[in-house]
C-alpha cells in the first residue's frame, strides 16, 4: 500500500501543481451546485501513464468543492484505490470557467450547461476528458429506452458505437456494437445477454465474458438526471463513454451556441508503434447549416488554439457524418447534446451541449458576445492585444449605426465606452447590439471588458488573454468564404482571379498580438516604415508551407494585420484552405482560390486534410494488447 501510495504522489506531481491565481469572473458559480457524479480520464503516451477517476463531487454553489471517489492509475492497474480532494473553482456568467487544483493535480477548464459539465486540463502536458453531471434520484427506470452511445479506449486503441435499449428495469439484453481501429470499415459484433444493477444512483452494466467480445466485465455508467445523456467507464481501466438518448422531442441540433469537448487519436501510424493524441474544450456556432468552432487543443504536450469551420446538414437532430472530421456525430435531447465518434484511423469521442439563452434588461453584453471580428471565432478563444473584437448585446449602443470617421480610433463613440481593463479601447463603430473594439496592447492575463452607454456601465464579461488569436477576413464578412486578399497590383484574389503558384499575395488579418515598433492604441499602422509582429507567424495551404514574407500591422490601416505570403506551387487548383498559426494558435476557415499556373497535386483525402488542418504530432506508442481484449 506504501509503495501504491508513492505512485499516486509521483504521478501527481508529474502533472504539475495548481495554477496561479487569476482573477476571473465567477458571478456563474452557481450554476455548480449539489453533488455531481463525474469520470475523468488521463493519458500521458510519452510518460507511459495513465488514470481514471470516478465518483462523486460535491459542489457547494460558491467557488468550492469537495471529490468522494476512486482513481485508478496504469501501474497499478486492476486495482483502484479511494481516492478524495478538495479545491476552488470559478465559473463565468456564461458557464465558462474552471477546477483549480483539481483531481490530478492540474486544473480542468469546460463549460457548463445544462446541468453537464465538460472539459479538459489542456495545460498540464497530459491529456484528459472530464464530464460530470448531477446526482438527482437517479432510478433503473431512468436507463430505459433507445441510446446511442460513443466508446474510446486509447491504449488498446480502438474506438466504436454501441446501440443498446434497456427496459428500465435491469436488463439490457443486446448491444450492437460497430468497432473501429486503422480501417475505416466497422468490425460489427452483437454483444447478448448484457445487464444491469443500480448502485448510488449510477448504472453498474455486466457484459459477459467473451474470448472475442470488445466489451467484458463490469462498465459504470451515470447520467443526466432524466437520463438522456449517459457517461462513464471501467472501475478499472481507462475508457470512457458517451451516450445519448433518441427520441426526445425538442428543436432541431443547430442554429445555436454549442459548449464542447472531446479526445483524438490518429492511429495511421500504428503499425510503427506511433500515434498522434489531443484533447480539447471550446465552443461552435452552428448555424443554417455552417458550424464555425474554437477548441483549446492540447496535442501530446503543444498546447494551440484551433480555430475551423465545418458544414453539417440541417433539419437534423444530430445523426449524420461529416468528411472533415471523419467521425459520426448522434444528437439527443432534441438536438440539446451532440455526441461523436471517430472513424478508423482517426478515432474520437466528442460531447457537445447546447449554451443557455442570455438575456437582461438594460445595457447588457451577452456573456458569450465577445467574438474575433474577422473569423467570428466564438468566446472560448480568448482575445490578443491589438485584436479587432466584436462585442454583442443589447442597448448597447445608439440605436443608428455610428462609425469612427478618422484614425486613430476614438475610445468614445455615440456616447459609449469600452473598457478593458479599466483601459478605454479604441472603437471601430457601435450600434444598438453590436460594437466593433481594438483590444489595448497593455492587456494581459485576463480581459475584464465592460460597456457602458451613455454613462450607464454594463455587466463585465472576462476572457483569457492569448499571444495570438488569427482571425483572417473574408468576403462575405463572417470568417466563412474567400479570404480578403490581394494580389501584388492590389486586385482582389477571386475564383475569377486567383492566386497562381509563386505569386506573393498580401492577406488581410486580425489577432497577430504585439509589435515592433509599438504604436499608440488605435493608431494606423506606420507607412512607410513598418510595425511587425514579435510573435512568429507561419501559414499554408491546405497543409502546404506557404512561406511568410512579411506579417505586422496593415500599413496606413487602423485595428487591422497583414500577412505577405507566397502560394505555394503543387497545389490542387480551385478553392483550398488557407491556414494561419501563431506560436499558440492554428487557424483554417477562410479560403483562397489558386490558380493552375504550375502543376496540380492530386486532391487530398479527408484525413490527410484533417491531419493538416489539426497539425497533429505524433509520438511512439506500444498498444496495450489486441483490439479485442480476452477476460
């Protein structure tokens, strides 16, 4: 027991001590109130570690918290040990927030709606996915119906989709399960005889032993108060589940603010021992059947925002697949939950809740309404010093559109103010509902941003500062469509006239962060000497280096970036993908037309389009056993 004791403590300090204290809105910590059933499974491939924890945790609706439980740590496998802690957290009036000092020692950032909380450490050099939900009566009864679940076991590896309909009273009977591993065709197998027990208020499921079945023994399963989203795993191992039941009536998946999570193996190099492995929390606006998202990634040990776009069909409850991210993606709820499942080789797990409705009376900024004014990156990315923002809410402005007529940008425009930091920020134009904001280069940590029209101050909304958060504009405005670029006689780059291999093009940006020289807040770029960014910034397209010539502040140009490019020649003519990084930051949503001036490549498979959009790297891996596991 001493030695086991001595693990715990040594892998514990492996991931690092709690983070340093922030100051962070917390006027959303009830929103955790109660006592919460939760899983969290972490994965260290470099380090050779692994653990699970499960049980209860106890949120007093006040900042603080108290975890009843068990973990379960790789070298003592088959063996989990109680395990109890107690920490802080802070939750945002949007539901945005975190767990410091939690479970393994590394805080857990997510989001909350719903009742479900979902997130991820990102920061700790492990990879994780924390989901909890609360304790409230849970009976047999609640398990009943027809569920659809996602499963990932990142050791063996393999993912794989389950259908199963308890009868709400202790049998499950048969669960259809679709297995995936490196190809992309399900391995199918129909487990029988499967039961279940109700223990705490949680579900203990029995799947019979089997020499070939993917599931055996024992799988603890918790759920959603009226059961209609369903999680857990293994007491004993390093699984995890999602699930959601069909059926429920409610609106449609889409046309709303989602809240999101999840794990990603690329397993394309197993048979060399190597696998590319990340995790995540962010956000996405799915909306008329265009999703544009922000996931905070850690992949191994870098740590990036990721900033996309994606389609998805409409009219949908969530069933359907989707090319980029080559996963299935299954909605509850009404379309209030989305769950994902990867498709061999690139397997996943992914859980998505629909973000509450805000509103309020007065002046009042939306407590998810701070977006990246180019791409339309949703909230969870943050903001970078010098970052063109759009701030959304209500009376928040004139009720006509007024815009800044000359630069330097005023910090007072139609009788408002934004205040960042208690810093008056530079502004573009404000409306009623909406205001365009440079944020100042002296802001760091945390961005405290308040509006206040006509002396009447708003509610304070907080973000994370980043390094960078590129944001590229586009036509249409929105993020979503051609990139605005220019070609060297300053004509727009179009499907009618576009960029020809070799050609250096100029592209017009938001989110680089700070320069050198500086400039005063607002302020035009300098012209004709230049202000550059201090943050290295690299781009490509369609996962081809396109090589960086120049990236600052847009000569002459207020709250505005400009990165100088040279496209690349091998391309597939047509519309490709172009992306934009940044030393904490990977940005692919615009799109450039290329020209056929040089010789084409063959188009590129959704994976390999996944795999140069995410930037994945790998690291080596020794699978823990068969894809089937024996008893």
């Amino acid at each position: 027991m001493l030695k086991l004791a001595r693990v715990i403590l040594l892998f514990l300090a492996a991931l690092g001590g709690p983070a340093a204290a922030q100051v962070f809105d917390n006027t959303g910590n009830n929103l955790l109130n109660g006592t919460y059933y939760f899983r969290q499974v972490a994965y260290s491939f470099g380090q050779g570690l692994s653990a699970a924890a499960y049980g209860n945790i106890k949120f007093d609706g006040a900042g603080n918290y108290q975890i009843f439980g068990a973990m379960e740590i790789d070298s003592n496998s088959g063996f989990p040990q109680p395990y109890s802690s107690s920490g802080t957290y802070s939750i945002s009036a949007s539901g945005f927030g975190f767990l410091s000092n939690q479970l393994l020692g590394s805080p857990t950032y997510g989001t909350i709606s719903n009742g479900i909380f979902i997130g991820s450490s990102t920061e700790s050099g492990f990879n994780d996915l924390f989901i909890a939900a609360p304790v409230n009566g849970q009976s047999a009864g609640t398990l009943q119906g027809s569920y659809t679940l996602a499963y990932i076991h990142p050791l063996i590896p393999f993912d794989a989709l389950l259908q199963m309909s308890p009868n709400g009273a202790g049998t499950v009977g048969t669960v259809a399960v679709s297995a995936y591993q490196v190809d992309p065709a399900p391995i199918s197998q129909s487990i029988t005889g499967v039961k279940y027990i109700v223990s705490n208020n949680a579900f203990v499921l029995t799947f019979p032993n089997s020499q070939t079945n993917v599931l055996v023994g024992q799988e603890y399963l918790y759920s959603s108060p009226d059961g209609s989203f369903v999680f857990g795993g293994s007491p004993v191992d390093f699984d995890m589940f999602v699930g959601v039941r069909s059926g429920s009536a409610g609106t449609n998946f889409g046309n709303a603010l989602y809240y999101q999570a999840g794990l990603d193996e690329d397993v394309t190099q197993l048979a060399a021992q190597s696998v590319g492995f990340d995790s995540f929390y962010g956000s996405f606006n799915a909306n008329n059947g265009v999703i544009v998202g922000h996931q905070r990634v850690q992949a191994n040990s870098v740590v990036y925002g990721y900033t996309y776009d994606d389609t998805y069909p409409q009219n949908t409850n969530g069933d359907y697949s989707d090319t980029f991210t080559s996963a299935r993606y299954f909605g509850g709820n009404g379309g209030a939950v989305r769950i994902g499942l990867g498709i061999g080789p690139l397997l996943s797990i992914s859980v998505a809740v629909q973000a509450p409705n805000f509103s309020h009376s007065g002046v009042y900024l939306n407590p998810t309404g701070v977006v990246n004014a180019a791409s339309s990156a949703p909230f969870t990315a943050g903001v970078a010093r010098g970052e063109l923002i759009t701030l959304v809410g209500t009376n928040i402005g004139p009720s006509t559109l007024q815009v800044a007529a000359d630069v330097p940008f005023p910090t007072k425009l139609g009788g408002v103010q934004v205040m960042i930091n208690n810093v008056p920020a530079p502004i573009y134009y404000v409306s009623q509902n909406q205001i365009s904001a440079i944020v100042p280069y002296q802001t760091s940590n945390i961005a405290q941003i308040q509006v206040i029209n006509n002396g009447t101050p708003s509610n304070a909304v907080t973000e994370f500062v980043v390094l960078t958060a590129p944001g590229v504009f586009t036509q249409p405005a929105g993020g979503v469509g051609y990139a605005a670029a220019l070609h060297p006689d300053f004509s727009l780059i179009t499907p009618s006239s576009p960029a020809q291999p070799g050609e250096t093009i100029a592209v017009f940006v938001t989110g680089l962060g700070d320069v050198f020289p500086a400039i005063p807040d607002g302020s035009a770029g300098p012209s004709p000497s230049f202000s550059t960014a201090t943050n290295p910034i690299s781009a490509g397209i369609n996962g081809q280096t396109a090589t960086v010539t120049y990236s600052g502040l847009a000569p002459g140009l207020a709250g505005l970036y400009q990165i100088d490019l040279q496209i690349p020649s091998g391309l597939t003519p047509g519309d490709n993908f172009l992306e934009i990084s940044g030393p904490d930051s990977f940005a692919a949503e615009a799109l450039i037309s290329i020209g056929s001036g040089a010789s084409s490549a063959e188009a590129q498979p959704a994976e390999a389009r996944v795999l140069a959009r995410r930037n994945m790297p790998t690291v080596s891996f020794r699978p823990r056993g068969p894809m089937f596991p024996t008893p």
